[in-house]
C-alpha cells in the first residue's frame, strides 16, 4: 500500500520519521500511536553498540537475553488497546522500558511488572531520565499481574504465554482490553481480549513473535543450573 506523499528514501527525512512513515504505510493509522513513536527517542533504550540501528523496524537484544520488541508490534500493540489518554495500564515485562514509554505518551497511569532485577532498576533509570513520571516499575511474577493496582482499562503482555492468564483477564475493568502473543516458543499469535462484564471476546491480530512470559501463570521457570 502506498501513501501519498511520502517517500521513505527522500534524504530529508530522518531515520525517525522514515520508521514513522513505514509504520503507517504497515497499517497503524492511529495518530497518537504515530506521534508516540515519533516522540521516544528508542535509541536511549539500546545498548550503546546497537544505537546506530534503533529506528529499524527490527527487535534488537538487550540485556539478560531479551530483546527489545520491532516498533511495528509495539504500535500494533498501542494501537490495539485504543487508549484515548485517560486510561490505567498494566504491561508484563518491562524490559527495556521502551515499550513502557511508548505507553505512557497514551496512557495516564502505567505500570510495569518485570521479573528480572537488573532490567526492571535499569528501565527504571531510564524512564525517570526521559521524565516520564507516570510509570511505575515494580520487580514481581508479571504472569500473574500486579493485583494491587487493579482493575486496569488495558493491560499489554509482551512475553508469549501458552493460554491466556485467566488472572490477568480478572484484573481487567468492564470494557478493559487485553493484548498478548499466545502459543508455544514456535507458533504464536497476538490476542486481543475485550471484556464485556464477565464475558470476554477474543480477536487474533496475527502471527507474531516473542521471548516467553515465565512465571506462575506462564512457561515454568527453567533452573539454570539443570541446564546442561
């Protein structure tokens, strides 16, 4: 699909605007997601050796075997949820803090729940460094949710489960949305979950792919030293 007027290879365009046009020529129409992207400078979430390459639409790894997610999900993902500005969001998995950022220019309240300490404290730097005051990371089993701030209006999975946690579809406010990649290490879709009371309906955006979600309600914690 073309759009009209924009030409990703004309010199000038920076490289942020150039992933903002590829992105809406991918299918995310929704302004503010585009504004997002355009707004966080995702290089200050990289290692430094990888900065060169932050507005490619590729993942790129991080630190502790993660990765941070391509910007093409992660507006999939913002877009998905149709947050308006005035909305509590829960993210599992922290990781770079990236995807937190991206959240927080959409949301009013965001929380993040990481499982490993040195990325949730080194995200934490970093957000609070990029001044985005309204997102709160805490160390804890995101599978399971962050019980204490709920219900939430959306919550943002960014780890694969095998099913979606029943625990955190009851974590949702009435008419909250949910968005997660389900499936095994090989296959998985994204999901998105709209709750309609205690009713939930379920729509597949697509195939998709992630780390898995670890934890009580995801894949089983695997013991390092039983690896070999």
């Amino acid at each position: 699909m073309e759009q009209e007027g924009v030409e990703l290879s004309s010199p000038s365009l920076t490289a942020r605007e150039k992933l903002v046009a590829q992105l809406s020529q991918q299918g995310i129409t929704d302004p503010r997601v585009l504004a997002a992207v355009a707004h966080v400078p995702r290089e200050r979430f990289l290692p430094e050796a990888l900065r060169d390459r932050a507005y490619e639409n590729v993942a790129l790894p991080i630190a502790e075997e993660q990765t941070i997610s391509q910007p093409y999900i992660v507006g999939a993902m913002g877009q998905a949820l149709g947050l308006t500005g005035t909305e509590t969001v829960l993210e599992i998995g922290t990781g770079s803090g990236y995807g937190a950022a991206i959240l927080a220019e959409l949301a009013a309240k965001v929380i993040s729940v990481e499982l490993r300490f040195e990325l949730a404290a080194a995200a934490a730097e970093r957000l609070r460094g990029l001044n985005y005051r309204s997102v709160s990371v805490v160390l804890g089993d995101g599978s399971v949710g962050w019980p204490l701030g709920a219900p939430y209006d959306a919550i943002s999975v960014t780890a694969c489960a095998p099913e979606v946690p029943p625990v955190l579809l009851r974590q949702l406010s009435n008419r909250g949305r949910l968005v997660a990649p389900i499936g095994s290490q090989k296959e998985q879709h994204l999901i998105l979950v709209e709750r309609r009371e205690t009713h939930f309906h379920a729509r597949n955006l697509g195939p998709v792919r992630f780390v898995p979600l670890l934890g009580a309600a995801g894949f089983r914690l695997l013991d390092r030293s039983r690896r070999n």
